[in-house]
C-alpha cells in the first residue's frame, strides 16, 4: 500500500513492531544467523554505543532530569564516546531530544 506521507509509513511500522506478530518475527531475526551477523556487524562498527548501552544497563531508571517532569526516565545518552555520562528523560522529553536533534 503506497503511502502519501512518510509519515503514515512510519507510525504504521511502529504499530506492526509493537504488535505480537512483529516481536515474534523480530525475536526470530535476532536468533537467526543473519540476525546473529548483523549484530556482530553493528557493535563492530559502534564500539562507544555498545559500550555505553552496557554501562545504561547497570543503571537503574531514574526520574526525568527536566524540570518540573515527574515521569519515570529512559536512559539517553548525549555523546556515546562519555559511556558513563547517562541522562533520565520521559519518553515525551526523550523523543523531543531526538528529533530536535
């Protein structure tokens, strides 16, 4: 189905990698030997976020660091070469991040 605004495409891949049948089929690519190599291949060529993912991991979640915001955190991490220099943002304040860039 062709859609007219990219936009559209992407909510509707957000909503199918959400769903049972797409974490299922994402379980199954990660288990593959194709899954297993394009791992390999991405921590090869991203050793700062590899590690700063395994130092977010150690880390318990906390509240957003944004003023005023009582949601719980994710971890953001605003230059992988500092692993240990994690930021809690809400999804809200996390995906502003992102997109403003």
């Amino acid at each position: 189905m062709p859609y007219k605004n990219p936009e559209d495409r992407k909510a509707c891949v957000i909503r199918y990698n959400k769903s049972e049948k797409g974490k299922a089929t994402a379980k199954r690519y990660r288990k593959s030997e194709k899954g297993k190599e394009a791992q390999r291949k991405y921590e090869k060529n991203n050793p700062e976020k590899k590690s700063a993912h395994y130092y977010a991991r150690k880390i318990a979640r906390m509240i957003c660091s944004i003023t005023e915001c009582e949601e719980i955190g994710e971890k953001h991490h605003p230059d992988y070469s500092k692993p240990l220099e994690i930021v809690s943002l809400c999804r809200q304040h996390h995906a502003e991040v992102h997109n403003n860039g």
